[in-house]
C-alpha cells in the first residue's frame, strides 16, 4: 500500500537521501520538521551536480525552528552544549552561572530537635512502661501462693491498717545434704518456725513486733488444713511455734488470732535456703554488731564492729540463741535488726537501678516465698516498703510484752498486750513498749 499522498508516487519524489538514492541531501523539511536549514553550504553535489531540491516551505501553524548557520550546527551567538557533550548545562550539573565547585544539590533543612525529642520520650515510655509490665507479669508467675488463710475460722474483726504474719521457717526444702551442712541447720524433716512477726502497716506510723517461738499461747479450736476437719479447743497450752508444726499456717494464724484478738491480713513465710539465697543476690548486708560472740548450734563466729555478712553467715547470725542469757528474746531483735539492714540493702539504687543484680535478688527472694492466695505483689511491696521505714526510725520495733514464764514458756502480759492491739486495730501510734 502506498504510504505517499494522493498523487504521489516513489517514482516522482525527486533524488531521495538513503534506499540507495544517489540524492546527497537528506529528505526535506517534511520529514524533518523540527530543522530549518539556512543556505546551503557548498558540498558534494550529486553526479549530475545537481545540489538537489530545496527543501518546501513550512506549512501553515508550523513554528520555525532556530536555523544553523556557522556549518558546524550553531546558531549566530548560541550554544547548546552539544558540542561539548554537556546536554543540561555546565558540568557537575550546575545550571548557568553557578560559580565553580558549587554543588547542586538543595540544602539538607536543619534538624528538628524538638520532633526528635518527642519520638525519644515516647520511645522511652513505650519501653519502660513494656519493660514493667512484663517484669511485674515475670514476679507474680513466681509468686507461691500456697496458703488459704479462709480455712482460718473464728476470725475476729479486721481493724484498721494491714497485718502481716512473717515468718522464718526452718524448712530444708531444695537443699542438699553439703547445704545443710554448710549452713549448720541439721537435716531435720518437716518444718517448724524459727521466727515469728507480726507487722502493722498504717497511717500513723509501721509497727514491727516479734513473737518468741517458746511463748505460750492456748491451741484454740481449728479447722484441719488437709482433713477440713475441726478440732475442738481442750484448753491446752503450747509453745507458738508448735502449733505451726501441728498443723502448718492455718493453726499457727488461728492461735495468733485467737491470743492476740489481731485479725491477720497476710501471711509470708521464707526458709533458710531462700534467705541465704537473698542475702548473696544482693551482694551481702552490712551490719554493726555491738558484742562478739559464737555459737556450734548455729556456726556463728562474729566478731564486734560493722561487717559484711554473706548468706551462710547470715542465716547463723538470725538463728543464733545458745550464745544469749535472753535466749529467745535476744534473737528476735537480731533477726528485726538483721531484716531491717536487708531491707535498706535491698532498696538502695546500686541494686534498684542495676539489672544485674535487682532480677536475681527479686527471683531468689520470690522463688522462696510462700505467701497466701491473697496476697499480691502491691501488698508484698507494701510490706518490704514499711519495713524499710521501720529501720529507718519511722516506725516502731519491739517484741511482744512479757509478764514471765511458765514451765519454759513464755507468758505475755495480757493487759500490754489488749492496749497493743487496740491501738493496732485502730491504727494509732503505739505507746506499749516490749521486752
């Protein structure tokens, strides 16, 4: 098909440039629009020496093109760069003018120091509030939650404040036979109670008081933990710390309960295997100790001046009571002494603040506890919290008012020990003073 207009033909094209045409020039403007060429500079002719046609005017709407004159492409005063090889202006990019070595490119804005600020911070929060969240869901998994303080019947009124039951049992449980020679504990099976606290959390001031294990108290009527059985009171008398052994926390509260008239919120108890284990997380607890002494029971050899106890020291210096002439009483105040110095150990920012030794503290110490189904780590951290003050002289220490003993017992002083109470009940500061 032909592609020529109408009354076009290839044969009437005249000398063509290409297809084997022996035209020299290249085909006019018509093919070539966007060229205007001026005169013809001389050149090879064709072999008729025939310059060959001009090329046709330009039709109508179609807009002249810049004409090259100089026989090297240029028009009079322009240059395109093409000669050099630089389409787009100067080199480097830069556009006309641009003096030399400066760069192209637009200059980086200034920082915004302010939207830097905020993206940190809420980085940061996001991080810590993930980190905390995950480390309390860690501690509560570890929490034991053991004791069911609602076995506990005849509970008498709660009054105002928390009560915390703290106790230190003697309990074996994980160690093996070279820990329990190492600690001087003995391989006794079962377990019974080497210390006893009760600790008041209140308004008006933290109240920490020590119950002597050989004090006696009446075994009151008891629901059995296991058996669900109840036991009717028969009037007989007991070191505390056998009750425990009788029948394990549940009894132990009920007794408290029943000889104090102190409702009990929450129990927590430690073994000695779990208190050793503390003490070293955190790197041992200093202490001042006022007077030397040793003990084979317990492996105590200590003497006068501040020091550093370890986890097998410290368990020595809590369980010793041969070494004393008060025995009993003297050991309740080296183990409030000794718990308050853990206490400010452990809050100090060195273990706080250092992850490598704050997660190791906290699991040796949860791994150890057995607490009651109620207890949370809010109330657990209450606990430690008042504690802390008590030993920094914002609370008040002491043991439980005695009048005597009887029969190797104990005996508290009933009238000390109803106004104790009624002042714990009704959260006011405690005037009662202890043995």
């Amino acid at each position: 098909m032909n592609d020529w207009p109408e009354g076009w033909s290839d044969d009437n094209r005249g000398p063509r440039y290409g297809r084997g045409s022996a035209g020299a020039q290249p085909e006019s403007a018509r093919v070539m629009r966007q060229v205007r060429r001026g005169p013809v500079p001389p050149g090879p002719r064709s072999a008729h020496g025939d310059p060959g046609p001009a090329a046709p005017p330009y039709a109508a709407g179609v807009p002249q093109q810049p004409s090259y004159v100089d026989g090297q492409g240029h028009e009079d005063g322009y240059d395109s760069g093409y000669n050099t090889g630089q389409v787009y202006g100067t080199p480097g990019g830069r556009g006309p003018g641009a003096p030399a070595g400066a760069s192209t490119r637009s200059p980086r804005p200034a920082p915004n120091w302010r939207r830097r600020i905020k993206w940190t911070a809420i980085t940061l929060a996001t991080v810590l509030v993930v980190t905390s969240i995950a480390t309390y869901l860690w501690a509560d998994s570890k929490l034991r939650r053991e004791v069911d303080l609602s076995k506990v019947i005849d509970r008498p009124e709660g009054g105002e404040g928390t009560n915390y039951l703290i106790v230190g049992s003697d309990s074996r449980e994980g160690m093996s036979k070279e820990d329990e020679k190492r600690l001087h504990t003995g391989g006794a099976k079962g377990k019974r109670t080497d210390s006893m606290m009760i600790l008041h959390v209140g308004d008006n001031g933290d109240t920490l008081i020590s119950l002597p294990r050989d004090s006696d108290v009446v075994v009151p009527s008891y629901q059995g933990s296991t058996s669900g059985k109840v036991y009717p009171a028969q009037g007989r008398h007991a070191k505390l710390n056998a009750t425990y052994s009788e029948d394990g926390p549940t009894l132990l509260v009920r007794a408290i309960e029943a000889n104090t008239g102190l409702r009990i919120d929450h129990y927590v108890e430690i073994g000695f295997q779990g208190f050793a284990n503390i003490v070293d997380a955190v790197g041992g607890v200093e202490i001042d100790i006022e007077k030397g002494f040793k003990d084979k029971w317990s492996g105590a050899d200590f003497k006068a001046g501040k020091q550093t106890l370890d986890g097998q020291q410290a368990l020595a210096f809590v369980r010793t009571r041969h070494a004393f002439a008060a025995s009993d009483l003297q050991r309740t105040k080296n183990q409030q002494k000794f718990l308050a110095a853990l206490a400010h150990q452990v809050a100090t920012p060195s273990t706080v603040l250092n992850p490598f030794k704050f997660y190791p503290t906290m699991g040796a110490g949860l791994d150890s506890l057995i607490v009651d189904k109620d207890m949370s780590l809010w109330d657990l951290a209450s606990m430690f919290w008042a504690m802390k003050g008590v030993s920094g002289g914002d609370g008040t220490s002491m043991n439980m008012p005695i009048s005597g003993s009887s029969g190797g017992n104990l005996v508290w002083d009933k009238a000390k020990v109803k106004t104790l109470v009624d002042q714990l009940n009704n959260d006011e500061k405690v005037t009662v003073s202890g043995n």
